[in-house]
C-alpha cells in the first residue's frame, strides 16, 4: 500500500518535527475574529527561490499595498519543506503560501480548498555529489545514497522522473532518503551519510562553499523550465476577499521585478532574512542557479499538470487533479489586463 506524501509528513511531525515560526508563535486560528479581515498570515521556505517573498516583507510592502483593504498586521511563517507548509494550510493557519508547485497536489488531492494564483519561480535545484565521486552521467549515480526532501515535495517528483526517463529505478537501483530539512540533507553529505544531495538553491552553493560538494547537474538539465514555485490562496481568501487576493498579485509582481533588477540587494534581503547563509553565499547562489524567478503562473501551468501525472502514477494522489483543480488564473490575468491599462 502506498502512503501518501502528506500522511508520512504528518507523521514526521507527530514524533517531533514541527514548522519554524518567523514569528514567536506559532499561528492559530481565532473563533473570534471579526468579520473583516485584518491580518494575512504568508507561510515560505529558506530558499532563494521565495526572494519576492522576502522582498516585500523587507520593504514594508505587503503592509503598505493591502492597509486599504483593512489589512493592519501580517505574520509569516518559515517552514523547512512545502509538506509541512501544507499542513499547515489544511489546518487554516496559513493564509498564502510561497511553495513549490508539486506539495499542493497531494494537498488538495487530500481535500484542501486552495488555488495557484502566480508563479514565483522555474528551475533552481541542484544535483551535488560528493567531492570523491565521479560523474559524467546519471548513471553514475546507481548505487548511491541521495538525500532529499520528502515525497510529494518538488525535488522529490523531479528527481525521480529523471531518473525513470534515464532508465534508473529509484526504487531499485538507488537509494533516496527523504530529509525533513535542507540542513538535514547538508549534515548527510557532509558526514558521508548520503553520496549526494538533491536541493534548492542556495543549497547547493552552501555545500560547495563548505567543501563538502560539488554540483553535477541542474535541474534544468533534468527537466527543461520545469516549473517550481508557486503563489497559492486559500478557497476562503478567494471567495471573501479577491479584491485582497488581486492586490497580493500585484504586490508580488512589484516584488518579482525589483529582484530581478537588483540582484544584488535581493541576496542582501535574503541573507537578512535567513541568517544562516551570508551574503557572499547567497550571492554566489544567485550567479550560479539556472533559475528564473517569475509571477505568470500561466508560464508554470503546463508542468504542474504534468507533476500531477508524475505523481498520481508514482501513487501520492488518488486522482488525477486538473488545471480547475489547481489553478486559479483570473486574478493574474486581470491584474495584467488592468496594469496594461494604467
């Protein structure tokens, strides 16, 4: 019998391992909350893949762009991987989540009402391999241990179409052990637990800095401008608030451009934000990735529905979910359609 993505994270989180609070707490829903909306609660992951995230928050934006809809306060929260920031969306404590495109299938698969609203971002993972070993092809990598993060996340759906498409078994001829954080999966390779590693960026670059790693492959190479980051709304936000929901586009375009533009202070933010990666490294990062950050989710549209195939056949959804299932394009469209105007 397969277990589905999501009920082996819930496990994982039963025996200890909990989400990471931006804030001092973690959140909660209040039976009491008045009518009108006042605070929007983001869930995202240490990656440069979530930087227009970051940006925003940095700048004072999400505050500033939605006080005219009566929104007063913001909270987020930082999670290690997209499983547990689904559950956390299932539970109602998140409002808005900067994820990868492939945990909200099993999600929603599993009951959550949420849609994608915007793309974030496509490519940006990468392959590291320990310093001793060779690689001039992926099967090199038979025999080997390698660390990722859990079923149902992206890394773990691209990694193991890739290696189907190169006629590896990943069930048979490799090892993939499942890591509930980025860090987890670093100390693996570091201490020679694992031969490789399998994350996003500024992962990779974080391994080679520390001498433990060197990149083989990126995930581009793997599957070409494969989608990967994704802006996804809650039902309720959807059906109570759209006007809030369109402004979060707009902010999150605002927030995309400025990245793109300025490189360079986009790996201060992030820096600033996660602590643990300096900027030298981050910015290092930034240079090295084959990533490219975005806000049209149209541009992500047709590998989502083929992660969705990937993962119904691999047996973490019951159903094969649709582009009505996962996909919410109106906003951005509309968002679009009026800033053209303006």
């Amino acid at each position: 019998m397969i277990i589905q993505p999501l009920k082996i994270i819930a496990a994982i989180l039963i025996t200890g391992i909990i989400l990471v609070s931006g804030c001092t707490s973690t959140p909660v829903q209040n039976g009491d909350e008045p009518t009108g909306l006042t605070e929007l609660r983001f869930g995202y992951q240490p990656s440069t893949h979530q930087i227009a995230y970051m940006a925003a928050d940095a700048k004072g934006w999400w505050l500033e762009d939605l006080e005219p809809y009566g929104i007063t306060s913001t909270k987020d929260y930082l999670f290690p991987t997209g499983a547990p920031e689904m559950l956390a969306m299932l539970a109602g404590e998140i409002d808005v989540a900067y994820v990868g495109s492939t945990p909200p299938l099993s999600a929603i698969d599993q009951g959550l009402e949420a849609k994608i609203v915007a793309g974030v971002q496509t490519q940006g993972s990468d392959i590291v391999l320990a310093n001793d070993l060779p690689y001039e092809s992926p099967q090199d990598l038979v025999g080997l241990k390698i660390a990722t993060f859990p079923p149902g996340t992206l890394q773990d759906t691209v990694l193991r179409k890739w290696l189907l498409d190169n006629d590896i078994d990943p069930k048979e001829d490799l090892s993939i052990i499942s890591m509930t954080s980025s860090g987890a999966a670093k100390t693996a390779l570091a201490s020679g637990n694992v031969d490789a590693i399998f994350l996003p960026h500024p992962h990779p670059t974080v391994a080679e800095s520390e001498g433990y790693g060197k990149v083989v492959v990126q995930s581009g190479e793997m599957w070409a401008d494969h989608a990967c980051c994704v802006v996804l709304v809650s039902q309720k936000l959807i059906d109570e608030h759209p006007e809030i929901v369109e402004q979060i586009i707009r902010t999150h375009i605002k927030a995309t451009q400025y990245i793109i533009d300025n490189p360079d202070e986009a790996a201060r933010i992030f820096s600033n934000k996660i602590t643990a990666v300096p900027y030298d490294v981050s910015s290092q990062s930034i240079q090295d990735w084959d990533g490219e950050w975005v806000s049209d989710p149209n541009i992500e549209l047709a590998t989502a529905l083929e992660y969705a195939k990937v993962q119904y056949d691999l047996g973490y959804t019951d159903k094969l979910l649709t582009q009505d299932d996962l996909f919410d394009l109106s906003f951005y469209n509309k968002v679009i359609a009026e800033m053209d105007e303006e």
